[in-house]
C-alpha cells in the first residue's frame, strides 16, 4: 500500500526514479524522429511492430509491479493485459506474436499515453510504498529496467529489418560519418590461454538475469582466441572461395537453411556496382574491409570457422578470456548503429573488441548452469523456459546500451537467426606441452 508521508529522501528511491527515468527516455528518444506509419511495420513473426515494444514494456511494470503490490491500481486498459503479453503463459492469454503487426489500434498516441499513465504511478509508488513493498519489488522494478533495455535493442533490430525490405532504403540517422574504405587488415593474431579449474557465473551485488548463475566449476584446457573479430573482407573471401556452395563447411541443417533459404551472403548484403554494400540504419553502404561482419547466423559463423581451420569458441572460454577486461566498446550511446573496425582507444585487453560491435557467437547450446532453477511464479517464465534449440551469444552489440552489457551475459538465439547485431570470433585448441 502508499503511505501518506513521501520516502524521497531515501537515497535508494531517489536512485531508483532517476534510473526509471532515464531508461523510460531513452526509450522514447530512439523513436522521437519517425513517422506514425513507422510503429506499426512488422516483416517476420520473429520480429515486432515498435508500438508494441513500447507497449509491452510499460505491460511489464504494470503487470509486475502495479497490479502485483498495489490492490487501489486501476489498470489503463481492460484490453491492454491480453494484447501487449508476450509469453508468459501464467498470467493470461495472449495475442498471437505473428499478428501483431495487425493492431492498428490502439494508437501510437494513445501507447504513448498509455507509457506516461504507468509512468506516474511507478513514479508514486517508489516515492511512497511502505519499506516492506518497496523492498519486494525492488529486484522486479530493476528486472524491468534491464527487461526494457533489451527491448530497446530489439526496437533497432527491428526496425532495421522492416527498412530493409523497402526500396527507398530509408535512414534511421543522417549525417553519421564512417571511416574511409581501408585495405584488408592482415590475418588476426592469436592470444593463448593456460585454462584450468575456473568459476563461472555471476555473483555478488549487481544486477544479473537468473540464466547467469549459479556460480560453478568449469575445466577448460588450453585454447587461444583470436585478438579480433573476424571481418567483412575475411568473410567475403569465404564466400568468394565458394564457401556458400560447398556443403563440407556446414553443419547438417544449416546445409539445409542455405538451400531453402537461397543464402548467398550475410543478411543485408548485395552486390553494388563497385563491390559487396549492405543495409544498415544509416542506408545503404559499401561494406568496410576491417569492420566485424554482422548478421551471421550460427550455421554461418559455425562454417566460416570451419573454413578457416578453426572453431567457435565456448561460452566458458570467452568468459574466461573476458574476466579481466573493462567493459569498453561501442554501445547503443556511441550512436554509430553498426560496428566499426578496431576497438576504442580505451579497450586495452588482450583480445579487443569483447564488449560493443557485434554479439559473438559461442559453441555452447544456451541450457541451464549447474544447480539452475527458475525464480517462482510467472517471472520464471523469462529465461529457463528457452532452454532448448538455442545457442549462446557473449559479449554485445553497438545497439546495445552501455549499461546492459556484463561479463557473464548470456544472449541466445536460434541457430538460423540473423537479423540480430551477431558476428564471430574465431578459437583453436592449444596441445599441451608433454613432458618427457
């Protein structure tokens, strides 16, 4: 229940609101300069319309917060709980995801609406919920935050697919600048890693999703990585070498998705009049040698390295590799909205671009860590259900927002998904030295 007296004096509340604030803005600013036909574009069922994006994260708070601690909350719409679920089977029944495109009403205006209702009374809540309340939906208010910033990325992603798919090539962002065209960088050095008994996982304060822990114990033996992330000009050669027409690359069913498929390149390639350009939320552009290819797929990225005599590497491995590093790189506030060659100046690890760019793919199927279960209740329901046909991705992408990135993040999508901000990096087995 609200109490009478305010608790914004609370230093915990006061963090609380600023971070609601501006997660809610961000939001809101990444759509402020499209049109109203813009929200309602949805070109696969895997993707969805943006005005359902901003909808369902206010759904979520609402749902989890709102009405879950406040008995007095009266919901913004009787409609609003069935359309704007996405798979949370316990809660209620759901509009199907395939036909959300479909929802020509509500308004983009009254969403918008909609967000600055659930605003307010989020906003109230945190100022004046009883220290009992607020010390319960602390942890979802915060879910719900890190749950809106992975929305965030998608409503690019998104967007980005739909845009494609127009001849006009319409641009997300104008005047954005991109290094000249460079020469191919020469191949990739290798860093070497001892392995060992190391502990994985999250633990201790901060912030984490349920599927990054427990902490556990993990062999890993020696392996090295790659110090970059493979790029546009490595893989042009794969394809230029028949890579797409030779099925001893690809696994069994990725051989498959290629035929059926018709796939020929990275998602949003084609061939220009003076070589390889791709789609990007700046317009079309010619492909730069030395930037990380994106929007592979795991078959793809899985092929490539096969190709290039080497594998994927694990999740464990990229961790391990990723456990000293600072978590520099280009995010979502970099404003770039494509990865670019070469790490920041203030990515100083041995292997450079680990955060920003691109997700990597990693050889590991996305299951539940030793000792994994669910958190009770219909908030169970938002990561150890997928834990079946998916595969891991670390690291992450120049639309992700900076604060969202972490070491022991654990991204995962279908083995054929592409329109996600996705490269590689390549790993290779060490032998062990054998004493004589």
């Amino acid at each position: 229940m609200l109490e009478p007296s305010t608790q914004t004096s609370d230093p915990r509340r006061v963090m609380c609101q600023a971070g609601y604030a501006m997660v809610r803005a961000q939001t809101a600013q990444l759509v402020e300069n499209l049109s109203a036909e813009d929200f309602n574009l949805q070109s696969m069922p895997e993707a969805s319309p943006l005005k359902w994006h901003l909808a369902h994260t206010t759904w979520f708070f609402e749902t989890f917060v709102l009405q879950a601690y406040l008995k007095e909350y009266e919901p913004f719409s009787p409609h609003f709980g069935m359309l704007f679920n996405s798979y949370y089977e316990s809660v209620g029944p759901r509009w199907p995801r395939s036909q959300r495109g479909l929802l020509s009403r509500p308004t983009i205006g009254e969403v918008f609406k909609y967000r600055s209702y659930v605003d307010g009374a989020i906003q109230q809540f945190v100022r004046q919920s009883s220290e009992e309340v607020w010390s319960q939906a602390l942890p979802i208010l915060e879910l719900g935050l890190h749950h809106e910033q992975q929305h965030q990325e998608l409503m690019l992603t998104d967007l980005k697919h739909a845009w494609a798919l127009n001849p006009l090539g319409p641009c997300y962002r104008e005047g954005v600048t991109w290094p000249e065209r460079q020469a191919l960088a020469a191949e990739s050095e290798w860093v070497e890693f001892t392995g060992g008994l190391m502990e994985m996982g999250h633990e201790g304060p901060g912030f984490a999703f349920d599927n990054e822990g427990p902490r556990h114990k993990v062999w890993l033996g020696p392996y090295r990585l790659a110090r970059d992330l493979v790029t546009c000009g490595s893989f042009a050669a794969f394809i230029a070498d028949g890579g797409y027409e030779q099925p001893q690359w690809w696994l069994s069913e990725g051989w498959e998705t290629v035929r059926r498929e018709g796939w020929a390149a990275p998602l949003y390639w084609r061939r220009g009049g003076e070589g390889w350009e791709h789609f990007t939320l700046t317009g079309w552009r010619p492909i730069l040698e030395t930037a990380p290819v994106c929007h592979v797929s795991f078959f793809e990225a899985d092929a490539y390295a096969r190709w290039s005599g080497a594998r994927l590497p694990t999740e464990h491995e990229w961790e391990a590799a990723a456990a000293d590093q600072a978590i520099q790189g280009r995010f979502l506030e970099s404003e770039w909205f494509h990865p670019q060659p070469g790490p920041v100046a203030n990515d100083g690890g041995p292997v450079r671009q680990m955060f920003g760019d691109v997700w990597q793919w990693t050889a590991s199927s996305y299951v539940g860590y030793p000792g994994f279960h669910p958190v009770a209740g219909a908030l169970g329901e938002y990561n150890g259900k997928f834990t079946c046909n998916q595969w891991v991705l670390r690291g992450a992408s120049c639309v992700t927002p900076r604060t969202h990135a972490r070491t022991t993040y654990r991204n995962f999508f279908p083995a054929s998904a592409r329109w996600q901000f996705t490269g590689l990096r390549l790993a290779q087995d060490v032998a062990p030295c054998v004493r004589s």
